[in-house]
C-alpha cells in the first residue's frame, strides 16, 4: 500500500484535514452574518431606531468590510491565510458579540456601529483568506472543490438565520444570541 504525497510533502490525510478545515471556516463566517441580519427587526427596536438609522447602521458593516477588504492583500501577504483566518476567527466574534451588547443591553447605536465595523473588516479579511486557502488546496488536490466550499457558506447562513429564528421566538436577546454564536465561531 502506498501513500500519496501531495506537494509540499503533504499527505492525503493533511490536504483532507485542510479542505474540511477550510469548510468549517467558510460555514462559521456564513453563521456570522446571517445570525445577526436575520435579528434586524430586533436591533431596531432595541436602539429605537428608524429605518434611515438602520441603514446607517448596517453602513458600518459595509465600511468594515471595504477596509478589511482593501487592507487584505497587505496583511495576508504579511501574515499569511492560516494566520489571519485563525485570528478572524477571534476578533470576528469579538465584533460581533461588540455589536450584540451594543444593541440590546447598552442600546447604544455608536458601540453597536463600532462593533459592526469591526466584525465587517473581519470578516471580509477573512473573506479573501479563506478564498485563496480554499484556491490552493483545490489545486493541491487536483479537482474543482471551490462550489462546496461555497455551499458549506450558505449551509453556515441557514445555521444563523435558523438559530436566529429560535431565538427570537424563545426572545432571547441579541446580545446573548451574538454571545452564543460567537463562542461557536471560537470553538470553530
């Protein structure tokens, strides 16, 4: 019996942890996201916001996520995919139970849009992290595995949006609800 040698010395069972690895990171950051957009109605309320303010709101996400985007190819060519999806899964959930506590237990738009701004930068730097990692291990194994990972994206947004759902029907806060799902991307 023989064992395969991918490159870099890496073995079938090595490129196989890294692939399903790679899947559980795509899911944890599609669980992130759809967590929270699926409690919108909640963080309005919670802040007493209009629908103008939610938008601006949101608009942290998006100024966070261009940052993290634009800083991405810098900081990953510093540090390295594994590095920076390991510390994306950190301060991620960081930025998200930030936001949480933002909205519903200091009902505080400006800690909530920092928390936002941060969880978006993170995540989008993880984004492109993630992405190329997932690149090169379709490569290293020789087949197009780029649409699962993908779909582990989208299986990770219907664990969110579903376990915001439950949520807000039990009524439980967004901030435990953001606590809870960003112990889960840690232990990711």
């Amino acid at each position: 019996m023989s064992i395969a040698v991918y490159p870099g010395g890496l073995s079938r069972a090595q490129v196989l942890g890294w692939r399903n690895a790679v899947f559980v990171i795509f899911a944890a950051c599609g669980m992130g996201i759809a967590s929270l957009m699926a409690r919108t109605p909640s963080v309005k309320e919670d802040l007493s916001i209009r629908t103008d303010q939610l938008g601006v709101l949101i608009f942290g996400l998006a100024i966070g996520s261009i940052t993290g985007l634009i800083a991405s190819s810098h900081v990953i060519s510093w540090f390295g995919t594994r590095k920076i999806m390991k510390w994306c899964l950190v301060f991620g959930p960081l930025g998200l139970a930030t936001a949480g506590v933002g909205i519903s237990v200091l009902h505080n738009f400006a800690a909530a849009f920092v928390g936002l701004a941060i969880f978006g930068a993170v995540m989008s730097l993880c984004d492109v992290a993630m992405n190329l990692s997932g690149a090169v291990n379709e490569r290293v194994l020789g087949k197009s595995i780029m649409p699962v990972f993908h779909a582990f994206f989208s299986f990770g947004t219907m664990l969110g949006a579903g376990a915001a759902a439950v949520a807000a029907a039990a009524g439980i806060s967004v901030a435990v609800q953001s606590a809870v799902i960003a112990a889960v991307i840690l232990v990711a």
